[in-house]
C-alpha cells in the first residue's frame, strides 16, 4: 500500500509539474508585432478596414491614434485636423496642405467629420496602399468592429495601443487638456471591458503621469523621438515612474538602451520599421516588439 501511495503522488507531482511547465508556455513572453495605424502601408491608416487587414497579417497589437471632437467623440487620426495628404473633400477635391490646419477637428461634430474621405486619395509616400473609401472612425466602433472580427475568425486577443495626440502649445486648441482627454478615452476603455488589453502612448509625459496617477492598471508607453540631450535616466527621472513601454524611434536603439531597459523592467517597443532586415536586426537585439507600417513584414 505504501508502495502504490509513494507512486501516485509521484505521478501527481509529475502531471502537476507538466501542466506549470505548460502554462508557462502558454504565457511566454513574444515579440509584440504591432500595425502601425493599422497597416499605413498597405490600407488607408486609422480606419477599420486597415484595422481588420492587420488582424489577418497576424499583428498582437493595434497602434492607433486618438483625438477629440467639438461633441466629445473620441476618434481615430493621426493629426487633430484633415491631413491634405489623405483627405477629399465631400465636392471631391483635396484638402490643401495651407488649409489642413484649419480643418480641426476639435472645433468640428463627429457628424462634420464624416463629410471628409481619408482612404481615396493616392498617398504619395505608400504607393502599396490600397485605396476604399473610408472615414475617421469612433475609437467605440473600431474596438467593437475588431473584437467581432477576432471571434468571428477564431483568433487570439488584441491588445490596443492607443496615442492621445497632445501638447501644451496646443491645450484647448487642438485638444482637450490631457486630465479630460484621458477620461474620454478611459470611458471608451472601461465601457469595452478591454481595459486589462490597452496601452496608453504618448509623447506628451502629462498624459501618462495622470494615468499613473488615475489609472495604474493601464499599461503606458513613453514614446520618444529625437534630438534631445536629455539621457535616458533624465527622462524617465521626469516621467517620475516606471512605464511599462519605452517606445523610441528605431534609429536610436541600441544595446545600451535595451539593457537599461531590462535592468528597470521596462519593455522596449521600436516605431517605426519598414525594412525586414532592421526588423530580423532588432529582433535579434531583444526588443519586445516592434511597430511598422507593413505588418505583412512579420
């Protein structure tokens, strides 16, 4: 009987042992592909179509942009007016680059913001992207179209890296303060229940120190783009804590930087990488993910 007691709790601690070493796999860090606007090079940037054409290239993260509209609408664009590279207007001619600043969608309704095209005209430096008809959609919609999208096609997941596109110079200009602006988009978050799957980037520090400050369960990625003088240490001394993302330009990575990071135990995310051997380069250094435009590169 002592036999057959010591050889089933053998085996117990064996088949225990199995399933830890399992799950371990099963949540095993991997590099975090991200498409860049969805997939800028290859679809319309920042719409739900370049959205879903990500998810079948196989990205684990959709990197987005936020802005806010007269009506409090969080949507998706890269700058907070009409970019006269991508926009026609309703009569079918073309925003003008001197006319796009004044194009701002912070002064416009959600409903003025959907009278302009931003995927029909030919973008002059992706000349692979395809081109649709296509508005600047809610944050709310593109969340809902994506989540529908993965479980309809059986896939793992997404995460949403979403950049709150502010400054100081332009407060109240372009863009609500970043205290409201990150309420706007957090209520877009906790309404979806995909909080535990967001990041929050910028290169705005106030807006992640009010996270931090609000909301520490939300992963933040301090994005970083030279020139500065400022060290690493500085900057991260001024951000006044530990984001979970250092996210700088690729040019600037090297293995120092990617060191420092490890040793604080902050993950470092490169943007934004065309070319798939800087892509095999940089995987090969440690990064832990890497942001591009053609997600197809992966």
């Amino acid at each position: 009987m002592k036999i057959i007691f010591v050889f089933l709790c053998t085996l117990l601690f064996s088949c225990s042992s199995s399933n830890q070493t399992q799950n371990a796999n099963a949540v095993a860090p991997k590099l975090d592909k991200e498409g860049h606007r969805g997939c800028r090079g290859l679809m319309p940037e920042n719409t739900i179509l370049g959205f879903k054409k990500a998810i079948d290239l196989g990205v684990t993260t959709l990197e987005m942009d936020a802005v806010i509209t007269k009506d409090k609408i969080v949507i998706l664009s890269h700058e907070p007016f009409f970019n006269h590279e991508i926009t026609t207007k309703a009569d079918g001619s073309f925003v003008k680059e001197s006319e796009e600043k004044s194009l701002n969608i912070y002064e416009m309704s959600f409903e003025q913001t959907q009278l302009f095209d931003v995927g029909l005209k030919i973008h002059p430096r992706f000349p692979r992207q395809q081109k649709v008809k296509a508005q600047k959609p809610k944050l709310s919609d593109v969340v809902d179209s994506a989540e529908a999208y993965v479980i309809r096609n059986s896939l793992p997941p997404l995460q949403y890296n979403i950049e709150t596109k502010s400054t100081t110079l332009t407060d109240d200009i372009y863009h609500p303060k970043p205290e409201e602006f990150v309420e706007l988009i957090m209520a877009v978050i906790l309404q979806k229940k995909i909080e535990n799957r967001v990041i929050i980037q910028s290169f705005d520090i106030r807006t992640l120190q009010y996270l931090n400050k609000k909301y520490p369960f939300v992963k933040t990625a301090y994005l970083y783009e030279p020139p500065s003088i400022k060290s690493f240490s500085t900057r991260i001394h001024e951000l006044g804590f530990i984001p979970t993302i250092y996210s700088p330009d690729h040019a600037t990575v090297n293995a120092s930087i990617i060191k420092e990071c490890k040793e604080r135990g902050i993950k470092i995310i490169p943007w934004t990488v065309n070319d798939s051997n800087k892509i095999i380069e940089l995987k090969n250094m440690g990064v832990d993910g890497i942001i591009s435009d053609y997600p197809d590169l992966f």
